[in-house]
C-alpha cells in the first residue's frame, strides 16, 4: 500500500496528504483489538519487539500499543484505551518536523529502540504526539518495525467504504483561539466558518486540514459541566462513508452497537457508536473520500 505524493498547495507547505496512522494504547489489547475487528479492521503484522499490533482495512492504519510505557496514568481500576498519536503523512518527514519545531511545537523525545525506526514527532493534545511520515516511495514504517502476520491479508478491503474523517479533540474553557492558533500556525489547517458542521454532533470548532482529506473537532466543555472532568485530550476517531445507513446495516451485523435517539440519531449525515467500556466510541460521517482527493 503506497500512498501517491499529491503536488503541494500553496498553503500546504509541509505537503500533509493525510492521515497515516492512529495509535491507541491500550492495557486491554486482546478486547480492544475484538472491537476494531468488529470495525472491519484486520490484525495484519506485529511489532518486532514490542506487544503493539498494526489493524488495517481499506487506506486506514490503526497502532494498537499495549507496551506498559505507552499506557495512560490513571487513578481508575479500569484502565483507559485512549487514542495516543495521530501520524500525519507529509512530503518530508524531517522538513515536517523541523517547521513544526521552528513554530514553537515541542520535540518529543526518541522512543524507538535499537533497530527501530525514529519516527519524528512533536507534543499534542496531553499526552498524545503528532508523529510525521514520508511514504512516497517504494518503502514504509511498517516495513522495518513489524513482521507481518502470517496468512493475514496485507490489505484487507475497507467495509462501506469506510476512510478516515476526523479526529475530536476536547479542550479547556476559551482555550478555542490557543489550539486554532496552533494548528494553523504548524501545520496550516483552516478554520471552518462558525455553524459549518457534519455528522449528528454539531458542536465546537472545526478545522479542516490542508490537503482537505480531515477534520480537527475542538470542544470545549459544556455550559453548566463545573465539576465535570474534562481533560484535553484526543477522544474520538471519525469514519467517513460513502453511504452511512448502509455503512450502519453492515456494522450492525458485525455486532457494533448505534446509539438510535435524539439528539444523535442514526440518519444519512452521520452515527454514534455507543461508548464501549474502555472509553472509545466511532463517529460516522457522509464522506466520498474518491470525489473530495479528485
């Protein structure tokens, strides 16, 4: 699976043609990785030294980690899966990181070990990181870090279409302008006009990405929440479907659960996972992944 290198727009200097992978980390990988396969995700290769596993199904790429080093903190009994890092696909990778540096990003330090790729990567929302990678030739990440399973198929078809759509992420009270700015000053993305939404959750800021293949969803917390926890953090994974009630039929029969009632409503827009119990839930949104890349 080779990703074609789109000419760069003007406003797309670091030359960002979308989203490469998601990583989550998870201290459940076995529950967690049934769930992703209920998603029409497939477990296609493993690290070779640590207990990470790579799911793929159409052009997507989850990372599920389950390294102890990878794992959230957290005071509950029941741990957490959170989603830990978005790599985005660029141009050139070290140009990428270099500019996000340049414009006040904050380097993460390396985590690849011996005979490990260093993939490049800058601080995110809490504790997740923003990672880089170049894919515009005859070699990728995976390549060097997993071997790959074996009779799995290295690029299972996606289910409805399914594509990556966007990510959401909640945010402290007025703290909107502080991660616009950093979006659009690092990587260029472009705020969305005030009311412009999709899906069945209209709510917070959006900002689309500069190859126009993604979405950023900022949230602040609601009004009335004092007391509520409210971290920022990466919380949810949007899918794009060509066709979303179909999407929803097959999904269904693969055992994935909808919440059906206002306010978020299965109809032809978008859909709601319900919340499972490591704390992720899905986000389907109407997207023609082939007419918005033509």
């Amino acid at each position: 699976m080779i990703a074609q290198e789109h000419n760069p727009e003007p406003n797309n200097p670091l030359g960002i043609d979308g989203i490469e992978f998601i990583e989550y980390a998870t201290a459940q990988p076995l529950a967690f990785g049934a769930l992703l396969e209920k998603m029409g995700f497939v477990s296609t290769a493993r690290h070779r030294s640590r207990e990470v596993t790579l799911y793929r199904q159409g052009s997507m790429n989850v990372i599920v980690n389950a390294d102890p080093r990878a794992l959230p903190q957290s005071d509950s009994e029941q741990q957490p899966t959170v989603i830990s890092a978005i790599a985005l696909r660029v141009r050139d990778a070290d140009v990428a990181y270099r500019h996000a540096i340049s414009m006040g990003a904050w380097a993460i330090e390396t985590r690849a070990g011996v005979m490990e790729l260093n993939i490049p990567g800058v601080h995110g929302a809490g504790d997740s990181i923003l990672y880089f990678v170049d894919r515009f030739q005859d070699f990728s990440i995976y390549d060097v870090d997993f071997k790959p399973i074996p009779n799995a198929p290295v690029n299972p078809p996606a289910v409805a279409g399914l594509h990556f759509f966007g990510v959401v992420q909640t945010i402290g009270r007025d703290r909107s302008p502080e991660w616009i700015d950093f979006y659009e000053q690092l990587m260029d993305f472009r705020l969305l006009p005030q009311g412009h939404y999709f899906g069945v959750l209209p709510k917070g800021t959006l900002l689309e990405s500069p190859c126009h293949q993604f979405y950023l969803q900022l949230v602040e917390p609601p009004d009335g929440a004092a007391g509520l926890q409210w971290d920022e953090q990466l919380i949810r994974v949007g899918l794009g479907a060509p066709d979303v009630l179909a999407a929803v039929r097959e999904l269904k029969q693969r055992g994935i659960i909808f919440i059906d009632r206002e306010p978020t409503q299965v109809n032809e827009k978008g859909a709601l996972t319900q919340l499972y119990k490591s704390g992720v839930s899905f986000e389907l949104v109407v997207s023609d992944l082939e007419s918005k890349n033509a």
